[in-house]
C-alpha cells in the first residue's frame, strides 16, 4: 500500500513550537515512500547500531549516519567523525532527496542558507525512547536543527534551555518536519517510548531523520 497516495489530503500547515521552533506538519508526506527507501540504501552501507553513551549504557534507538560527517557515542564521549567505526569506511553520501528537503524545510522555518554536513537516521521500535538532551556538539548553533519523522507517531518533548524546565508534549506523525534554531537552538529535547503501532510503509518502526551542521569536527 503506498501511504503517500493520500498526501494531497493531508492539510500542510506550520504550528509554532517556541520562539525560532516550529512543526511543520505534512512538510515530507509527499516523498515519505522515496525517503524510507533511501533510508534503506543507507543501511545497506552503514548498518544501524545501539550505540554506548560515555556512562555505559546502550542506548535503546538504533541508528544510522550519512553525510560527509557521523555522529558517534561509545565510552570515550560523543563525537562527529568521517568514518564509520562498524564498517571503517566513510559514511554513505547524504542522498540527494535529503539534503534538499532539509534546505526547504529550513528555509520555510526562516533559516535560509541550510548545509547539513551530518544526518543521524534513528531507528525506534516499540518501548524505544529517546532522553531529554541537547544537541550542542557542533561548533556553529547559528544553524537549526531539521528533524524529519516517519511510520508510527511518536510524542516529541520540547522544554527550554534548562532541562528541569516544562516541557510540551507534540504528537509527531509521518511526514510531519519539525525545525528549531535562533533562541530555542539549545531546547532540551527527546522522544517518548514509542507505543505499539502499525505503519504500512515501515511496519512497527519509526524513523527519524535528523539534519545538523557539524563542520567544528571537520576542521578538526
């Protein structure tokens, strides 16, 4: 079955998230199918892993990279890096359908000029979750964040830059797009354990692509 058939019947509309953050909803209803297959491609290359955070724990999303540059965790710290340490290889090119649609989604946000050189693809499966963190290991946060989800809804938390701060709850579903930068560029953030669901384009996984700039790592 594909999904995107009824995308010309899903209303797009922007719904404001803080100040610089915003849901743009249905934003990549339209190519979700071709987004998923190239997320498959990438695997092939770089196949999804439960990484270790620097306090030994295995972390419960799978994921993935491509991109000039890689997101990485183990017992040593987080850190970007040209190769992937599972395959020693440089990570897989960015596909071209990603990095455009990161660029339109940041331009439609009001951050014009977007180059992610990283995307981390996320991989959850039900009771998989992501911690409150923030993303604050790229040296430029003048440059947004743009966060592309797919298959089965997920419920976002969004706070401020402290992390005891309240928090919204937002219902993220496929193809929905959410971008922060400006003052919320340091919002700690995360993802809810996912709930058991079915999606007929990626069954009961849900996929998150998440779009930085990360060029400090590169020059380093």
């Amino acid at each position: 079955m594909n999904s995107d058939l009824f995308a010309g019947f899903v209303e797009r509309r922007d719904e404001p998230l803080a100040d610089g953050a915003w849901v743009l909803r249905g934003f990549a209803l339209e190519i979700g199918q071709a987004l998923v297959q190239d997320i498959h491609a990438v695997a092939e290359s770089a196949p999804f892993r439960h990484l270790v955070t620097p306090g030994g724990f295995t972390m419960s999303v799978a994921m993935t990279n491509c991109g000039r540059l890689g997101w990485c965790s183990d017992r040593r710290g987080y850190r970007y890096d040209r190769i992937d340490p599972i395959t020693g290889k440089p990570w897989p090119a960015m596909p071209e359908r990603f990095a455009r649609l990161a660029a339109d989604a940041a331009a439609h946000a009001g951050y014009a000029d977007f180059d992610p050189d990283a995307c981390l693809v996320n991989r959850y499966t039900p009771g998989s979750r992501l911690t409150l963190h923030q993303d604050r290991d790229e040296r430029d946060s003048s440059q947004p964040i743009v966060s592309v989800s797919l298959g089965v809804p997920a419920t976002f938390q969004f706070g401020g830059n402290e992390r005891a701060g309240p928090k919204q709850r937002v219902p993220l579903l496929h193809g929905d797009v959410v971008v922060w930068g400006g003052p919320s560029r340091l919002a700690y953030h995360g993802v809810g354990p996912l709930k058991e669901a079915l999606h007929p384009l990626t069954g009961n996984y849900r996929f998150n692509i998440t779009f930085r700039a990360a060029r400090w790592k590169a020059e380093g």
